[in-house]
C-alpha cells in the first residue's frame, strides 16, 4: 500500500500573513475608534454627586468627569490622531506611533480609574456654595462612568498593542500622496500656426511655439 503526503500549497502558506494582518487591522481600527468614542462620551456624564450644607438646606451638586480631570478626553484625542498616523508613517515611525497609541489607552484608563473617587472638585463646589472654606460635600456618590471611560482606554491600548505586534503587515499611505512624489509631465504640443491664439498662449506659458 503507497502512502502520499499531502503537500502544502505554498499559496495558502504565503496568504496567511496577509489574512492575519487585515484580520488584526480590523479589529485595531474597531478598538481604536470605540474606544476613543467611548472615553470622550463618559468624560461628558455625570461622575459624581452629593449636597451641600447652605443657609436654605441641602444644595444638590454634581460634576462630570471633563470637571474632575481632562486626561482622559485629552489623551482619546491623541489615540484617535495616532490611529490616523499609523497608516501614514512606516518601518520605525510606524512603531513609534503604535507605542504613542498603546499608551494614550493605559494613560486613559489609569486616569479614569484614579479619579473614579476623587471627590475634591465637589468639596470646593460646596465650600463656595456655603461660604465656608471647610466645608465639605456630603451624601456623596459615584457613578459608573468612570469606568466606562477606563474601559475605552482599554480599547485604545488594546488597538496599540495590535499595531505594535502586526502593524508591520499591515497597508501604509499611498506614495502618490506624499511630498516629493515626482509626477509625470505633459510634454508640449506644438501651437498650430493656422491658429494665432495658441501662438499668443504658448508664448504666454513661456513655450516656443514652433515646437523646436
């Protein structure tokens, strides 16, 4: 009995670097764009709550998380400007980029998830809304927002950490778009003597009209 060995195709040996990079590149621009989309939304909500003490009663204070920290809308900025740059950019400045995106989505969620209980913006609201200086918020609560924008920072490092590891395979802008690009020239076409303002607008494009 004869035995054959199957064997490979180099083909589909050849395409599936190629299947993988626009696999992880999908799901890099996925994660990139949800996420900074994410983190800019939960920086705009509502982050934290309480009262404070005033001559008519309890005063009802809220901030968003934009009023506790800027870091994380900030930094989604950037990830998103980096997304952009990674396709714009190779070889080494392609892993410079990816680096610049990984850590927009770890500085993201290390912000958010430290101010998740600051409550120091709310104490300074209820010291001027009673005019006592040590004054303090009370009845105070968080909200789960905080962690909605550490989960979108996430995203934004989990989108670096593909363009670190794939990025390589994956397509860059197209030279035609980029400075210094020659482009091919039209060459002149002789003025037709029989047709006097093609003489004049050759002249005028600083031509010799007769071609020579």
């Amino acid at each position: 009995m004869e035995y054959v060995t199957a064997v490979p195709d180099p083909r589909s040996e050849a395409a599936a670097p190629h299947r993988s990079g626009r696999r992880s590149l999908a799901v890099a621009l996925l994660c990139g764009a949800l996420g900074a989309a994410v983190a800019l939304l939960a920086t705009r909500q509502r982050w934290a709550e309480g009262t404070a003490t005033v001559a008519g009663g309890p005063f009802p204070l809220n901030v968003k998380g934009s009023d506790v920290t800027g870091v994380p809308a900030a930094l989604a900025i950037v990830g998103l400007a980096a997304l952009v740059a990674v396709f714009a950019v190779r070889r080494a400045g392609r892993f410079v980029v990816a680096a610049l995106l990984a850590l927009s989505g770890a500085g993201i969620a290390a912000a958010a998830f430290v101010s998740a209980s600051d409550d120091t913006v709310l104490d300074e609201r209820a010291a001027q809304a009673s005019g006592d200086t040590s004054a303090s918020v009370a009845a105070l609560t968080h909200t789960g927002w905080p962690y909605v924008a550490a989960a979108g920072g996430l995203l934004i490092l989990l989108a670096g950490l593909l363009a670190l590891r794939f990025g390589s395979r994956w397509p860059a802008m197209s030279g035609r778009y980029e400075r210094g690009t020659d482009r091919p020239r039209r060459t002149a076409r002789p003025a037709d003597p029989d047709r006097p303002e093609e003489i004049w607008k050759a002249l005028d494009r600083g031509e010799d009209p007769t071609g020579a």
